[in-house]
C-alpha cells in the first residue's frame, strides 16, 4: 500500500502494485477504529479485483467485532442509500469510480451518508492504517458467518429515485442507454419496469474488464459511439453514467452532448417550477447560466467551492433543495443531501414529457445561443498560486466581480473566466464562459498563452 492512494475525497490506486488486500484490510480495520460503529455497510463496483479487496474488508471488519451488511454490486450512490436511508453509522464500497480497469480503491462515509474526506478524517485514516504492522497471516481464516448480513438494496433503491418524478406523466420515450460496463444498467432496467420505455442498450452488461477503455464520459473522445448511436436509433435522447454510476450524462436526439454546467441550470429550473424560493448550490467554475436560470425563477442562487464534500457541506448549511458540478454530479436535500445518477435522468423525462420541442431545440434557445464555454482546459505549471495571481494583477481593475473560494473566477460585463488548481496534480484548471463565440475564444487564447508562457 502507497501513501499516494489517499486522495482528497477516496482511494484510488493500481492493483495489486499501489494497493492490495492487506492494504484494504488496514484501511478497514483504520475505518472501525474512527467511526466505532456497531455496523457497517461494504458494498464493490464491477472491477475484477473488487471481489478480493472486498472479502479482505469484510475479514477486517469482523475481525474487529462489528457486523457487516454486505449490499453486493452497487453504484457509488447506493453507497449512499444504503447507510443514510438505514440508519447505521457508516460504510465504504470497493471501487475506483470511473478510473481505468486496473485501478481500485474505496470511498468511505459516516452517519447519514456525510462524506469522510481528506479534511473530514480520511488522512487520519491512513494514518491509523499505516501504523498498524499486519503481515498476510491476518487475511488467513474463515470470516465469522454471524457478523454478515446481506442486503438486497435495489427494490427500495428504486422506490427512492421514483420519489422524484411523476411516473404516470411520463411519455412513451424511446433512449439510448450507456452505462459504461457499469452497474446503472441492473437500477434503469428496475427503475423502467412497468413502464413502455423503448432502450436501445450500449455497452450495458457489466464487466469489471471495460474492454473499451476508461469508463468517463466527461472524457470527449469517449462519447463519439454515444453521439454515432444516439443519432442514427431516432430516439428521443441519450443518457450514459460512468463506472460508478454517480455522474450522469445527457445527449440530445442529434447526438449532441449537453455540458453538466447546463444539466445544473435546467434541473435548477426543475425544482424551482416545483417550490420557488429554493436555495440552488453550484460550483464557481461556470456560473451564468446558473445564476441567470435561478434569478429568472425565484430562487436563491450559491456558488461554492468544487468537490463533493464542499457541496454537501454547504447544501446542508443552506437547506438546498438542489446542487450541479460541471462534472456531472447532481446533489439532492431529499437524498440524503448527496449525489445520484438516476434522479437526473427521471427528472429529464417527466420535464420532456411536457414539452412540445425536441431537448436539441431547449438546449440551444435556451443555453447555446446565449452562453458560450471552453470546457475545462488542463495546463501543467510549477506554481499554481503564481499564476492565480498573475492573473489577478492582470485582470482585476476592470472586473464587475471576483470569487476568491477556489482559486480565482474574475466577471466582466461581457465574458468571465474561472482558475483554479487541481487537487491531486500539478495542473492548473481554466474554465472561460462569453457572450460570444468569438469572445470567448480570443479570451481563451489569451489566458492560455498567459498560463504556458
């Protein structure tokens, strides 16, 4: 086991070379020793080496007197369900989210599902489980068969995310369906019993191989198959998940992909139509379409840092019924205050099922002819600090606001840009936003050659 794995929300490493069962054991055994629970909840993705890192969490637990309840194969949001919507005092699931194949890790939470993060305990964790001197001999032995519960999860799974939408409003919609060799193809096909839905199946058998490579859609070239298939089938939309199945992904029925910053917007809309006066949560990175949605609707509109824990923190603090990431996370108050991959996608249908025009024509009267974005950019530097604030000495004096909660997001009147460095590497993130296309890609240029040099 490297120190490196622990990340500042999970786990992540390559198996067996980074992180192997006896790591996971001491990681387990770390786990029981902060919490003190009576039970924890162990659930694993799809990922080959899943079923061994978990039997060694399952051994380590016991071993340490609590019980398990074991929720089997399940997306990162059932983690979720699982502890908050149960009561008990916390649980992890075996997986590395949507890294590539050879990878694996874990991501852990205590009571009611509230996340347990490099600022929360995680390091203190890693800690505890680095000081223990465990040889191999602790893996050894029968794992004590009173101290395991096992827990079918799905049916009350379901009955949860059907909370969120009228189902007997809902049109006889005809979909692209890609969960990535995931677990969210097991969930729709529950969640659309009963239902006439028509779902032409991609990549939609889980397989723990992903034999088509990194399973993420928010990489571009990943969704080219998506975009082909969606297009070509007449359907009324697609929607993909990555691995984990917590992030989920939009595309008209032209094939186009709709950014996370606009699925926020929309579904902001959503739930203001339902209750105005809401408070919606959203991330720094891109703001106006949010911040204009929002207004238009009688809500309250909050930007906050990035990152799950940071969102959750603050939907809790404010009461918020609803929180977007341009990452395609969605957080939701009558969730538990977290993250899901399938509310979205029965939300999109009950709101389609009551409109007149396609989702490619909402999107562009409503987002693409008025908001004009880069995407996130990724640069190398040796100082992230130094060029947040080169570009603030740059670019202060004419600025109409500044928003200094994660790095640095300056507005002008006419465009605005967000910097801010990534957690885990030496990069620094760029996101412009503009009036204009024209606009935008000039102040991209620019910012970018200030970046590189």
């Amino acid at each position: 086991m490297e120190e490196k794995i622990f990340k500042a929300y999970d786990i992540r490493g390559i198996y067996p070379d980074e992180i192997d069962e006896l790591g996971v054991y001491k990681i387990a055994k770390a786990i029981c020793e902060f919490l003190k629970p009576k039970e924890l909840v162990i659930g694993s993705d799809v990922r080959l080496s899943s079923p061994l890192l978990k039997k060694a969490a399952i051994k380590a637990v016991t071993d340490a007197g609590v019980k398990v309840i074991d929720v089997g194969e399940i997306s990162t949001d059932m983690l979720y369900f699982s502890v908050a919507n149960y009561g008990y005092a916390g649980g992890f699931s075996i997986t590395a989210s949507h890294n590539p194949k050879e990878y694996n890790g874990m991501k852990i939470v205590r009571e009611e599902s509230k996340p347990i993060s490099s600022d929360s305990g995680l390091f203190e964790i890693r800690d505890t489980a680095f000081s223990y001197d465990f040889s191999e001999d602790v893996l050894e032995g029968e794992i004590n068969p009173e101290l395991v519960e096992k827990k079918n999860i799905l049916d009350d799974y379901v009955a949860k995310i059907k909370t969120f939408a009228d189902f007997s409003k809902l049109k006889k919609f005809k979909i692209v369906a890609n969960p990535n060799f995931g677990v969210a193809g097991r969930a729709l096909s529950k969640l659309l019993e009963g239902t006439e839905m028509e779902v032409i199946k991609l990549n939609y058998d889980p397989n723990g191989n992903f034999p088509k490579g990194r399973p993420d859609p928010l990489i571009p070239e990943n969704r080219n198959e998506m975009k082909k298939l969606v297009a070509e089938s007449g359907v009324d939309f697609g929607v993909a998940w990555d691995a984990d199945a917590d992030r989920c992904f939009f595309f008209t029925e032209k094939g186009e992909f709709i950014e996370g910053y606009f699925v926020t917007a929309l579904l902001a809309k959503i739930f203001l139509s339902r209750n105005s006066g809401e408070a919606i949560i959203h991330d720094t990175r891109l703001t106006w379409a949010i911040e204009d949605m929002v207004k238009a609707n009688g809500g309250q509109d909050i930007a906050t840092k990035a990152g799950h824990s940071f969102i959750k923190e603050r939907m809790r603090k404010e009461n918020a019924v609803f929180g977007g990431e341009m990452s395609a996370h969605y957080y939701f108050r009558d969730y538990f205050y977290c993250d899901n991959g399938m509310i979205p996608l029965v939300m999109m249908m009950e709101f389609l099922s009551d409109q007149k025009k396609t989702l490619s024509e909402i999107m562009h009267e409503t987002f693409w002819k008025k908001y004009f974005v880069s995407g996130e950019i990724n640069s190398p530097v040796n100082d992230v600090s130094e060029i947040i604030a080169k570009a603030k000495e740059i670019y202060s004096s004419n600025a109409v606001k500044i928003d200094e909660q994660d790095g640095v997001s300056i507005d002008f009147s006419d465009w605005r840009f967000s910097l801010r460095g990534s957690n885990t590497e030496p990069l620094i993130r760029l996101n412009v936003e503009a009036r204009s296309e024209t606009l935008m890609e000039e102040k991209r240029d620019e910012l970018l050659k200030m970046i590189r040099g």
